[in-house]
C-alpha cells in the first residue's frame, strides 16, 4: 500500500511510539487521525507538524480504547472526514510493576490487560468493520498494525501483567490475518525491545540500564523513529502478514 494520499488512525498518537509514527505516516503524505485521552498533547503535536491548529490533513479524536462507543465515535469521525481508512496503528497502551502477591496488583492486571489487550481488539474489531467492505487499493482494503513487546516473549519478574497483555497481542496476530483476509485486509503486530519513551521511563533506571547495556547491536535503546520506520515499512510491504516482528536488536530479555 502506498502511504501518500491514504488515511491512518493511529491509538496513543500523542505521545511515544503513536506519536513518532504519527509524525512518520504525516511528513509521507499520509492523513492521520490521532486518538488518545489527551488533547493537548495531541494538538502539541499538531500544532508542530502542521504550524496551525486546524489542519485538513489531520485530525484529533478523543477515545478511550476500551470505550466502544468513543472509539466507534472516532472511526465515524474518521469517515466523514476523510471517506475512507486504510490503516489502523495500535500504540495505545500501558504498564505496570510489581509481584505478584501484592494485593492491590490484582486491580493493575486488570487495568493493564483492559487497555493493552482489550483495547486493541476493541479498536481492531471496529477498524475492520469499516475497512471490509471498502474498495481495494494497491491490493489491500486495509492494513491494521499492533504493539506487542519483547516481554511477551522474554518476561521480566514482576511484570506479569505486561508480558501476558503483549503475549496475547501476538498470540491473535495471526488468526486475526486469517479471519480478515477474506476481506483483503492485512494484520501485523510488532514487538519492540526496550525503546525511548515516556512508558519505558516507568521502568526503573537501573532496569533500563541493564537492559540497554545487553543489547547486542547496536548496544542502546530503540528510538521511536525506528519503529515508526517499520510501521511504514509494513504498511508498504503488501506481503507482510500475520507475522509479529522482533525489533530488538538481537536482545533476549535476562530474569
């Protein structure tokens, strides 16, 4: 699929990994609709991008993820708006730490898998419904990217919830590309390493640290442009799908 000219909602584009692809898919000719629960960061970013605050290339929608009915709301905005979409980027997400046996880390599970799992599958189901009977373009009607994590596969201790919310996004990663594909609508997922952004910086420093200094190459942190990168690089490559893609620099996560 070719970027310029189609039409992208990107969850969490805001901030982080969203909002580096924002700025990645907007300066390739693309138009963004970016939902996520804070409009000023988002209109930060518009403003940035686009030098004024109302911007017939982009949009900003409030959503909650887990909310059918906001997020339901933002595809329909997205529709009158731009009469078409043709990619879905879920950077919308969350973490948590902490053992097990803590009492209160029952409520930061389910919190955690709400937005992380929940909410992708809730934007994902919602996504496809209107790309599936669109009209195919540069062979797809859609494509529809999620953020799984090296954690999926390579758990630290204490963080349980995380791990599973990602190892699930990578577990329906392909009966998802299978079930839509009928419709000419692709589904990838990516699974950063550790990368620079506001959620990593939850993480302790001496955790962050520890990680980066284990990278084999190149020995650092991931940078969001870099995943955004990808992001394009799916998005372009008509014969990626059902597949989750490792960009970690070779890192296998240590106990």
């Amino acid at each position: 699929m070719k970027i310029q000219g189609k039409t992208f909602v990107v969850t969490g584009g805001a901030s982080g990994l969203g909002e580096a692809t924002v700025r990645k898919l907007y300066n390739s000719g693309a138009n963004i609709v970016i939902l996520d629960l804070n409009e000023s960061l988002a209109c930060k970013v518009i403003k940035d991008l686009t030098g004024c605050d109302d911007c017939p290339q982009i949009l900003y929608q409030y959503a909650d993820v887990t909310d059918e009915k906001s997020t339901s709301l933002a595809f329909k905005k997205t529709i009158e708006r731009f009469k078409r979409l043709d990619g879905l980027i879920n950077c919308a997400g969350v973490i948590e730490l902490g053992p097990t046996t803590e009492k209160e880390n029952y409520e930061k599970f389910l919190k955690v898998i709400s937005v992380n799992l929940s909410g992708t599958y809730n934007a994902t189901r919602l996504a496809f419904d209107v790309m599936k009977d669109q009209e195919i373009l540069d062979e797809d009607r859609g494509v529809i990217i999620m953020t799984s994590s090296i954690a999926a596969f390579d758990g630290l201790k204490n963080l349980s919830a995380y791990s599973a919310s990602k190892a699930a996004i990578a577990g329906m990663t392909l009966p998802l590309a299978r079930e839509f594909s009928v419709s000419g609508v692709r589904v990838m997922s990516v699974a950063p390493g550790p990368i620079e952004t506001p959620l990593l910086m939850q993480v302790p420093k001496v955790i962050r640290d520890g990680l980066s200094s284990v990278v084999p190459y190149p020995p650092r942190c991931g940078l969001t442009s870099e995943f955004a990168q990808l992001c394009a690089h799916i998005i372009e490559n008509a014969y990626l799908n059902g597949e989750t893609i490792r960009m970690d620099g070779g890192l296998r996560m240590p106990l």
